[in-house]
C-alpha cells in the first residue's frame, strides 16, 4: 500500500499542489512543524549552557519532534484508511508532504523576474527560495541560485519524501519532513545552533542519502531525453564532483544538474554577510547562467519528476502483482 500511497501522492501534488487559499485559512504541515520547533528552540537552547549539555537538549527535543510528529501521522493514517475511499483521501493528505509544483513555480517565478523585470525583481524572486545574500548577486548568481536551489529542493523536498513514503507510508513522509525542517531551521554551523542542531542536522543528512543519489541518477536520465543537455557530462560532473561538496548530499543533484546543462554550480557564495568557500559542481562549465538556463533547467527536472512517478508506478503495481 505504502508505494501506491506515495505514487498516488505524487500525482495529486503534480497536478493540484497544495492550495494558497488553504495555506491562508489553516496554514501547511511545514509551517506547523517549524512552529514546534521554534518554540521548541526558545524553550531549550540556552546559550549559558555548556556545549554538551545543549547537545543533550538538542538531541532531546528532536527526539520529542518526531515523536509528536509519529504520533499525528499514525492516528491521521490509520483514520482515514477506515473510510470508504480512505488511501484516496489519505493521497490527498500526504501529497501535501511533497512540493513538486510549489517548487517549480517559485523556481520559475525567478526566471519571470529577470525577463521582466530585471536584476533588482529577480533578487526579490530568488530571496524566497535561498539563504544567501541577494544585494550580492549578479544576474548570473540569480540564475545559478535558481539552479541549485531546484537541484537541491527536487532531491529534499519531492525525492527524499516520496522515498520515505514509499517505505513507510505517511508517517514516513512525515518524520523525514519534521527531520528536514529541523535542519533547515536549527542545523546550522554557528554559536546559536552548533550544539542544539547537532541531532537535526546529522539526521538529516543520513535519511537523505538515497535520495540525493537517486535524483542525481533522475537528472542524468533527465538529461538524455532534454533537448540541449547532456546526459553523460551529467554522470560525468556527478563522478568527479559531487563528493567534494560541503554538504555530503546536496552535491549529488547539484553536479548532475551542472554537468547536464554545462554550467558551473556551487563555488564560492556569501551568507548572512560570510563567505562561504564551496567546490564548484560542474567543474569546468559556464558560470555566466542566464534564465534561459533557469527555464532549460525547469525542462529537466519537469522529465526527472515524470520518470520518478513512472518509477514509483512500476513498483507499486509489481509490488501489487506479487501479492
């Protein structure tokens, strides 16, 4: 059930995505889950305290994340399944866990900015999607920061989550999606976070392993049916590069996008005013990305998210036919 659960999930997010009138009226689960884990924050993390006893709390309030997160999605599951057409309705539900179409709308929403409105609308399109200084950017480190983020987010916010679904139903989902929010809010290298967000952050980085893999192997096949990119200098850029990444998964995707559209990713960027020095994904490639690169991107990851439904289809229904 839990493969057709996501396989169904994935084509309601693909083509319904989640509703901005419901997140005006009752708010996402990411935003319900990221209020937990501020207030989770305030309450814990006392910077007075030595670095190992934050560690300690750190690791405690994640623990008490999860299990509060496990908790809603297991009486949430085993609910609906109750109901006629329960696994329909519990699709709905779940397909709010992943962001296939939120993603490429805000990823073509920077494309827009540029043609339009040039360099100043496409730093306030691409601020929405990325941590990093926008008043830095050019207008190629707006189309490059487009770039990465739709690599990086395809792998985090639509492979990674259908993955876990697949394997465990929505709680699965769930409990990777708490994990990643936590990360992105508390994961960090710094006085405030290092310790408390030392849990979330190595947590993290071990439930997206299959996932940053499998996208890049996404987006190499991608390439080979994209009109413009190359699906061996993808595989290539993924070979020689993406093990020297800061992050050990964010590299996977990111190469294999560079390699694919012959660009150059990654490299040095500045957040919150710092630089941050970073191998580049692509070695070799064009830095100077226009959004015409954004958009040949777009066409990419729109083929790597078709051929990872077909994927999850051709699981569910084998995994129906042996049963």
């Amino acid at each position: 059930m839990a493969f057709t659960l996501a396989f169904l999930a994935l084509l309601i997010e693909r083509v319904f995505g989640y509703p901005q009138w419901l997140v005006a009226r009752i708010g996402h689960p990411v935003i319900w889950i990221g209020k937990l884990i501020g207030w989770l924050e305030k309450r814990f993390n006392n910077l007075d305290l030595t670095f190992d006893k934050r560690r300690l709390r750190g690791i405690a309030a994640f623990v008490f994340l999860l299990w509060v997160v496990l908790s809603v999605a297991l009486l949430l599951e085993s609910g609906l399944l109750y109901l006629p057409i329960g696994l329909i309705l519990l699709a709905v539900a779940s397909s709010s866990l992943l962001a296939q179409k939120s993603l490429e709308d805000h990823v073509r929403a920077v494309a827009e900015a540029l043609e339009t409105g040039g360099l100043e609308a496409g730093r306030k399109a691409v601020s929405m999607i990325v941590g990093r200084d926008p008043d830095q950017l050019d207008e190629a480190g707006v189309s490059r920061a487009a770039i990465e983020s739709l690599a990086e987010n395809f792998s985090d916010g639509i492979t990674a989550p259908a993955i876990w679904m697949g394997l465990l139903g929505l709680p699965g989902a769930a409990l990777y999606k708490a994990t990643n929010t936590a990360d992105s809010m508390i994961g960090h290298k710094n006085a405030r976070y290092g310790a408390y967000g030392w849990a979330a952050a190595r947590f993290d980085d071990l439930i997206n392993l299959p996932a940053s893999r499998l996208t890049a192997l996404l987006f190499a096949a991608a390439a080979w049916m994209t009109p413009g990119a190359s699906a061996a200098k993808a595989w290539e850029a993924v070979r020689r590069d993406a093990s020297k990444h800061k992050s050990p998964n964010a590299g996977w995707p990111e190469a294999a996008m560079a390699g694919a559209l012959g660009l150059a990713l990654a490299g040095p960027r500045i957040y919150g005013g710092e630089l941050v020095d970073d191998h580049m994904m692509g070695k070799g490639g064009r830095r100077e990305a226009t959004a015409a690169d954004i958009r040949q991107a777009l066409a990419l990851a729109r083929v790597a998210d078709q051929l990872l439904i077909i994927l999850f289809g051709i699981i569910a229904i084998s995994i129906i036919g042996l049963g």
